[in-house]
C-alpha cells in the first residue's frame, strides 16, 4: 500500500534554547514588544546617541523641525485651551477642596513638563474632576481640608508626588500592562458613577449651601442637601511659589497621600492613555504608552514641587485642542505661557466668579462623561463586560469611588483568570471541498474523519487549566466514541492543535488505555522545547508530531487502512 505523500516542511525538533536566550526572548516580548531600540541597531556611536535622546526626550525630534506654519496653528489651539483651562482649573481646585489658584498653578508648569517628554501630538495637560475628587476623599479620611487646611493641602502635594514616582516607575519598567486590567468598561462605570457624584456634590454651589459632607457616596450627599435645604476664594497674583518642603512622610498622615497616589496614578494613567491614543488614531498615529508614563510621572512630580496637584490629559481640554487644529505638543506650551500672563496679571479678576457658574460649568462637563450609549452597547455586545461597568458605576456612586474601583477591577481579573482557567476548546471538521478544518460548531457543515477527533485547545495549558482540558478532552472524546460505535467504528486517533504541555502526559495515558492514539499538530517553540525536556517526544515517538492538521489526518488516514485487513477486520 502507498505510503502518505512527504509534506514540504517538517516539524522542527532542534535542541531546546538555553535559559539565558529563552528568558532574553520571553522578556522582550513581555516588556518590549513595540521593539523601541530596533532604530539604534547598525547604527555609529554617535547617531545611536542622537536616537537615543529623541527617543526618550521627544522635544528633540520634532523641534529641530518646527516652522512658523505649524507654530500658527499651535498658537491657536494653545490660546482655545487656556480659556478652557482657568475656568475648569479653578472649578477642579474647589472639587478638590484646594485654593482655586492651585488649579491655575497646575495648568502652568505641568504642561511645560509634558512637551518636552510627552509623545502625544494632541493631548492638552490639565487637571481631570474624577481625580480632584478621589483625592479629596481620600485625604479628608485622615485631616479635614475645612479644619486643617494647610496640612490638607501639604497632603495632596504629597499624594501627587507618590503619584508621579508611581507612574514613572511604571514607564521606567514598561509595565503599562498593568494599566491594562483598568477595562474599557471600567473606566467607562468609574466616569459615569464619578460624574454622578460630582454632579451631586455641585449642588452645594447651586443652592448656596454653607454646611456639606464630606463623605462622597449619593446617600451621603443627598441627606447633607435635604438637611441644610434652608440655608468664592480669594485669587493672588503671583507664579507658582516652590512646594517641595511642604511634602509631608510624618508616619501619622502617611497612609492616606500614599493610597491616594496609587489609586489616582493608575486611574490618570488608563484615562491620558486611552485619550491619546484615541485622537492619535484619528490621524493614524502611534503613540508610545510607556513614554506616556515617564511623561506623566515627571509633570507630576515637578508639579509636587511647584504647588501642583495632580494632573494628566483631560478628554475636554484633549478634544478642544485637536478641533482647535494643534500641530505638536507646543499647544501646550502656548497655554502654560496663557497661564502664566493671567497668574501674573489677571488672577484676581477671577476671584469675583460666582461659585454657582463654577458649579454650573463643573456639572455641564460631567454630563457628558456619563455615557449611557456606551453601557447600551456593552449590555448588547458582551454581559460580563456590562457587569464590570455597572460595579464601577453604582460601587463610585453607594460606597466610595476607590471601592467602586476595586470592586470593578477585580471583576475584571476574575474574567481574565477565567479565560485562563475555563480556556475554550472546539471539536474540528474538515470542510467539504477544502483542505480546510474549522469549529463543527460555528461551521455545521464542517465533516468529522472517521476514526480520528481532532480537537483545538484555545489556550496554553497551566496549571489553572490542565485539570479542566484533561476532563474536557475525555468528554469530547466519549461523546465522539459513543457516535462512532454506532456506526461500528472506533477512535483510533486524537490530534491535539495546541500551545501547552504539562497535562499531555494524563492524557495519553488515557487515551491509550482505551486503544487511541495521541497525535500532536503544531507545537509552538516552547512547548516544543518543554516536550523535548520532559522526554515526552521520546514516549510518542516524533512521528506523532506533525506541522500541519492536514499532514496528520493523512498519516493516520493511511495508518488506519493499513492496519485493517481486506476483509475489514483488524489485524492482530
């Protein structure tokens, strides 16, 4: 009998890499994988040197190349984003419960930071609401912002120096992936329970309420306006005055600045993130996230030291800025330089703002970050992810907004922890008139091989998950057997399309116990190199490893008609 035809490649078997040089891979790909140093290789010293420094201070690639023409529209969408920014700066100071001349401060000196190291095209620099209010709560659980406003406000400085150390180290180390477990859907519950509360907690200005909670939970907030329901700061001129002797590591306070400065620094981050490279794409641009976290991690820590609070990229001041037609991260310059004439002159003025059009400007932001289409659309395209959401939203707004945070993101891990655990797996069958094999589920049309089940695992095995694939691959394969047995066939073959090893072992013991043999389709380099070490290749022989499921199905085709006799029965 013909034997199967020899396919064109044939699976690698090569001795498995060393430690150092797998490690060296695995790290690269974890921490590296926009590879951000291929533009220094074959490159002399001193060009490598010069790559090296646009690389991580971006001011030095695009300014050598800036003109007036670009300069115009920089000047522009600069001067739109500054009057945007006194009023919001001076309404997120008051929801922080800071001087309003601290907002102004931190659309000073922050953004001078951010153009010379951020990588965004587009992203304005400002205070955001939802972190003015997370840090308020957080802080006022240790001192009173009314009864000790200055250790209050020393406190905050603090709390944005721990979050700029945060977020630079995050960058320093290329650990944005932790950022990601921060979920589109979570963000978009923590906005809308944010802005729920924010929108409450203005009320106070509307009605011109003297006495207030300070707790910031709706309960709490609505029985503080139905209880006083029968009832602006001063601005000096002046810039930034220098506050890094005011940063506060007393043992007593120092729990709540440092919670503060975790939580806020990944919030800050996931929002200026997400918001860059949002408008980034429009103009299909990258933008590097790691360098946005250096980036954001300097402009707050010198922001500590210059009476600053926290700041990142808005959405507001963001999109005015890319409408307004910005070229380069100048904008940001032409609104510090804004910021600066009006701490210089004009800040008293602002003084006389009524505290009711701050409140109205505060609430008429918000309303737009609660995005109930966007919840629709979970609720329509994926539950799980809904369910995130809404634990964001109603934990912001009934417990606290750290507890909404923390309840939503651990949501957020257990479904990824699931995936891992609870991996999906697919029987395949060949689709007819093709050399094709797809998911007999999602393809029905798609044709079993008699005597062979082919199966696909849909992720690595681990130890999460190696109990549960064993069990899923004998149920597939007693569900197939009592099909086959019907028909007066056997299983004599079972193809694993694979990336994981360590449960193989309990499975072919397994399946030959019952007369079927295991065969392996396409192992990826480290399981191959896990197969090899564990000897596992030696047990089933490389002749059960194949590249491809086509090349399988051949070779057990071909075993399965040689091993029976003309007249159908088995030999011995």
């Amino acid at each position: 009998m013909a034997s199967p035809s020899e396919p064109v490649y044939k699976v690698n078997f090569a001795n498995p890499r060393s430690f150092a040089t797998a490690f060296k891979a695995n790290l690269k790909e974890t921490l590296f994988p926009d590879d951000p140093f291929r533009q220094f290789k074959n490159e002399p010293p001193s060009r490598r040197a010069k790559k090296a420094l646009q690389y991580f201070v971006p001011i030095f690639e695009w300014l050598p190349k800036y003109n007036f023409r670009l300069f115009k529209y920089d000047l522009l969408a600069g001067i739109t984003i500054a009057s945007l920014a006194i009023p919001q700066g001076i309404s997120y100071a008051k929801l922080a419960n800071l001087p309003p001349v601290i907002g102004l401060y931190s659309s000073f000196v922050p953004p001078l930071v951010y153009a010379v190291f951020g990588s965004s095209k587009h992203l304005a620099v400002g205070t955001v609401a939802a972190c003015s209010l997370l840090i308020s709560s957080i802080i006022e659980e240790k001192v009173s912002a009314h009864t000790n406003p200055t250790l209050y406000l020393h406190l905050v400085f603090t709390a944005t120096f721990f979050t700029g150390i945060i977020q630079t180290a995050l960058g320093f180390f290329r650990l944005g992936i932790l950022v990601d477990f921060l979920s589109h859907s979570t963000i978009t519950g923590f906005m809308g329970g944010t802005a729920t509360l924010i929108c409450l907690q203005q009320l106070r200005g509307i009605f011109g309420l003297k006495h207030f909670t300070t707790k910031t939970d709706v309960v709490s907030v609505l029985r503080a306006i139905l209880s006083h329901r029968n009832e602006v700061g001063d601005l000096k001129k002046g810039v930034n005055p220098l506050s890094i002797k005011y940063l506060n590591f007393d043992s007593q306070y120092i729990s709540a600045p440092l919670k503060a400065g975790i939580i806020t620094a990944m919030v800050a981050l996931a929002e200026g993130i997400a918001i860059g490279r949002s408008f980034a794409i429009m103009k299909n641009e990258q933008i590097d996230g790691n360098k946005e976290m250096i980036a954001f991690g300097f402009m707050n820590i010198v922001g500590s030291f210059t009476s600053c609070y926290l700041t990142t990229g808005p959405f507001s001041k963001t999109a005015v800025n890319f409408n307004a037609g910005c070229r380069t991260a100048m904008a940001n310059v032409v609104m510090a330089m804004c910021m600066l004439l009006t701490l210089l002159l004009l800040a008293p003025l602002f003084s006389y703002t009524p505290l009711v059009a701050l409140s109205a400007i505060i609430m008429s932001a918000m309303l737009g970050l609660i995005e109930y289409e966007k919840a629709y659309h979970l609720f329509k395209t994926d539950k799980f992810d809904f369910c995130i959401c809404m634990v964001a939203f109603f934990g912001v707004a009934f417990i606290s907004m750290d507890m909404g945070l923390m309840l939503s993101v651990g949501l957020a891990i257990l479904r990824a922890l699931l995936y891992v655990a609870r991996p999906a797996t697919c029987k395949l069958g060949n689709i007819p008139n093709s050399a094709l094999f797809r998911d007999v589920e999602q393809y029905p049309g798609a044709k079993g091989v008699p005597g062979i089940l082919i199966l696909q695992l849909g992720s690595p095995i681990y130890f999460a998950n190696c109990t549960y694939i064993r069990e899923r691959i004998l149920r597939w394969f007693r569900d197939e057997q009592a099909i086959t047995e019907s028909k007066g066939n056997d299983i004599e073959h079972i193809l694993l399309d694979l990336g994981g090893v360590e449960t193989l072992f309990e499975v072919r013991r397994n399946m030959e116990a019952r007369g079927t043999r295991v065969v392996l389709v396409n192992p990826r380099i480290e399981v191959m190199e896990k197969l090899i070490a564990t000897k596992f290749i030696e047990k089933i022989g490389k002749e059960s490893v194949f590249l491809s499921i086509e090349d399988a199905i051949e070779t057990c085709r071909f075993s399965l008609r040689s091993l029976k006799q003309p007249n159908g029965s088995l030999e011995d």
